[in-house]
C-alpha cells in the first residue's frame, strides 16, 4: 500500500463533505496548501503518492499533485479537476509532466494562490445557483425599511427557505434587536469586519446567530464599527453562496461598503411613506441607489395623504411598483411585546411579504 497521512486538517475520504486530494511529499509546499484549504474551512485528505484504491482518486472532486509527486503520479487513471501545484517558476519541464498526468492545468505559489482557494472553495461549498439577494432601503429615516427587511426574513424562512439577513446599517440601532436575538451566541459584524478573498459560505452561516430559522449578520453593541467595502464584498458574496435568499437591509446614506451592497443585489426595494417630504427624500435615494442597482422597485406604505394611491407615488419616482404595504396599528405594539416584524403571516406586513416571495421565488423570476 502506498504511504499516507491524514494532517490533522485532514478528513478521511468517507467525510461528508466534498474534499480534495492532495498528493505531495514536499513539506513546505503541504504546509501552503493546507494554509489555503484551512481559509475556506477545508480539512483535504493528503497522500504522498496516489492512493492505492482507485476509487479514492476517482472519486476525489479535486486533485492537487505537488510537483515533487507528479513523477509517482504516472499512469494512473485520466480524469478531469487534476492540478499541478509548485513553486518554480522558471521550471521549463513543468508542462511536460502535466501532460503525462493529465493535469487540467499547471499553477505556481504563491501568484496562484487567490485563484486556487476559489476553486477549493466551489469544490467544498458547490456550485449552485445563487441566493436571490433582496435590499431593502428607506425612502426618508423612519420609513420602515428595517421592519420589512426582517418581516420578508421572517417570511421566506417560515417558507422553507434557507435565509439570511443582513444588516448593512451600523446606525440602525441592530436587525438582532428588532428580531429579540441580542443575546443569541454568534458572531457580529465587528468579528467580521478584517474579512478579505474568499470567506467559506457555511463556516459564515454556522457562526451567525440563529433565529426563526434563519441567520442573521447585525452589529454589537459597542461603539461604531467601521465595515471596509472588502469586507462587504467577501461576506456577502459568501451569504450568497449558499443559496436560498439573502435579506440585505441598507442605509440611505451610500458609502463605498453600501456601493458594495447594492453591486451584489439582485432588487432593491425602498420603502416610502405616502407623504410629500417622504417622496422627495426617496427620489434622491433612488438616484444615488440607482447608479448601482439595476432593479430598484417602491413598497408604498400608508396611510395616504389626500389625493394620492400607491400608483401615483410610484409614477411620481419612476419606479415599478413591487407593492402597497397598508398601515399596521398594531405594528408597534407587537414589536414591544417582541414579536418579530412578519411573525403573524395573516397580518398586513405578514401578508405583503408571502406574496411578494410568491411573486420573485418562481423558477422564471429567479432567473
């Protein structure tokens, strides 16, 4: 039987989860790509020369050959997803060996590094289609954009849907208050603000707090964190990953982290009161929000002003109308006594939000 190791980052080949094949006997070059499969939560099985069954090196969803081990890699079976990984970059022999193993193709460290995490990552996490990722936005302070935001949480989880929202306002008083998980275990923004590259879609969703059966990314309650567009980027782009919905709510100012936000939703909806001051204040935000979003639509709350409907308000921005939202009495109240916004799916808010997914989560409409 042929040497081999299991690191302690490593899985057995019976794991669950997908994991590559890594086959060297150079130490270093083990150490540089355990570092990058530890960076998406990766735990590879490691071998220093094929293993002897067959099935294992079928099987494998990737394979990484360090150079040192592409002379003992000869004559196994061709098969696609095969990459051989060094260091030299003035190895003139390297193609060479590819071919004679069959290698995909032929990646140099560290310059490769950034490239090959990405492809561990899709191999671990899959490659499927999308979270269709809504954002929700304020017309004027006030406005009831964070309620909607986690009613239509609240709503797609209910549903069965895998959910996650975010809070991208830092000055919005926590997404995790208004749903009553302050003190659920998890991490926070602050954790997550040095975030850069590739962040590992589901370590982020098992870190998050979980509640109503979705998770949700919102701020502590220590003094402003400052979120760098990277970080925006990278965590979001994880959420998304994982498919499913993702709620993202904004603020109404747009900084670089927020110009992050808005590249990475699929619609945007802004939520503006029927009133006169409201709707000139959400035709700035759809102008900044619009330089961005493609698809921004209005929720039109009431009650109304005289001599105006939610049509009207819609023609006034120019915007398609995702809705009318009715005012909610209620509404408050409820929240004080910690009921989440969208909690009762027979009230105004609950019922908004059912078919508003009904209407986007169709097979053509999430295409």
């Amino acid at each position: 039987m042929t040497e081999s190791k299991t690191d302690d980052l490593a899985s057995s080949p019976g794991s669950r989860r997908a994991v590559p094949l890594i086959v060297t006997e150079d130490a270093a070059l083990l150490d540089d790509l355990l570092r990058l499969c530890a960076a998406v939560g990766c735990r590879p099985v490691v071998h220093h020369a094929p293993p002897d069954r067959r099935a294992e090196w079928d099987a494998a969803p990737l394979v990484i050959v360090g150079d040192d081990a592409a002379a003992r890699c000869r004559g196994v079976p061709r098969r696609p997803g095969v990459l051989l990984v060094g260091r030299d970059q003035d190895d003139a022999d390297v193609w060479r060996r590819a071919v004679e193993i069959g290698a995909d193709c032929v990646l140099r460290l560290p310059d490769a590094e950034g490239w090959l995490v990405d492809r561990i990552a899709d191999v671990v996490e899959g490659v499927g289609r999308q979270a269709l990722t809504v954002g929700v936005l304020g017309g004027r302070g006030g406005a009831g954009a964070s309620t909607l935001a986690c009613a239509l949480a609240v709503t797609a989880a209910r549903s069965g849907h895998r959910t996650m929202l975010v809070d991208g306002d830092p000055l919005g008083g926590g997404l995790d208050v208004l749903l009553g998980a302050e003190r659920e275990e998890g991490l926070r923004w602050p954790d997550l603000a040095a975030s850069k590259g590739r962040v590992a879609g589901a370590a982020l969703e098992d870190s998050l707090p979980a509640l109503s059966g979705l998770r949700v990314l919102s701020w502590d309650r220590g003094d402003l964190t400052v979120v760098p567009p990277e970080a925006m980027r990278s965590v979001l782009a994880a959420a998304r990953r994982r498919g499913g919905v993702v709620v993202v709510d904004l603020p109404r100012r747009v900084d670089d982290a927020t110009v992050e936000a808005l590249a990475q939703v699929d619609l945007g909806l802004l939520v503006v009161p029927a009133e006169l001051r409201a709707i000139a204040a959400a035709k700035r935000v759809a102008s900044l929000a619009g330089m961005v979003l493609d698809d921004l639509r209005t929720v039109v709350r009431g009650p109304y002003a005289a001599g105006m409907d939610d049509t009207w308000v819609a023609r006034v921005l120019g915007l398609p109308l995702a809705g009318e939202l009715p005012d909610e009495p209620r509404l408050l109240a409820s929240l004080d006594d910690g009921t989440a916004p969208g909690a009762d799916a027979s009230g105004p808010l609950g019922r908004f939000c059912t078919a508003f997914w009904e209407r986007v989560l169709t097979p053509e409409a999430a295409s």
